[in-house]
C-alpha cells in the first residue's frame, strides 16, 4: 500500500483537511491556489458578497475551461486521424504503384 499524506488546504477562507497520496499533492496545492486567485478575481470584479456564489462562478469557469479542452482535443484527434488516413492511402498507391 502506498504512504498516505495528510494535508490541509485553504480554500475560500475555510480549511480542507485531506489524506492524499504524495503525488498528488503538488496538483491540489496548486488547484486551491488556482481556485482561490479565480475567487479574489471575482470578488474584484464583480460586486458578490456571497461565498456560495463566487464559488459557483469558480466552478463553472474551471468546468468550461475542461469541457472546452475537451471539445479542442476531439477536433484535434479527428483532424490527425484524417491526416493519417490520407498518409495511409498515399503510401498504399505508392506501394502498388512501385510493386507492379
């Protein structure tokens, strides 16, 4: 069984006791901070006084920045695939072509 790490992340002004693995404690570090900088950004920007919101605001910006990679990384896979699929028929020509 792998070591466990136990951690405390602040997030919104509250405290998030976890029991990690040490591998991933770089990437929640990093996402509470990432999290708390959107908060203050928000709370800048726009005149929100309740928590619950800000964090909802959070949470959707962070959800659409994935569904988005997501959506880019499929257009990117088609385009590859067709691109290879292309390659695939030219050196199939070629073959035959230089075989015969």
């Amino acid at each position: 069984m792998s070591e466990q790490l136990k951690i405390k992340l602040s997030i919104a002004n509250r405290v998030y006791p976890l029991t990690i693995t040490p591998d991933q404690e770089q990437g929640l570090r990093s996402a509470a901070q990432k999290i708390d900088s959107t908060i203050k950004q928000f709370e800048k920007s726009y005149s929100v006084q309740d928590k619950q919101d800000v964090l909802a605001m959070c949470a959707l910006q962070f959800a659409t920045q994935n569904e988005q990679k997501t959506i880019d990384n499929s257009s990117l896979n088609e385009d590859l695939e067709s691109r290879l699929i292309a390659i695939d028929k030219l050196l199939d020509s070629h073959l035959i072509n230089n075989v015969l």
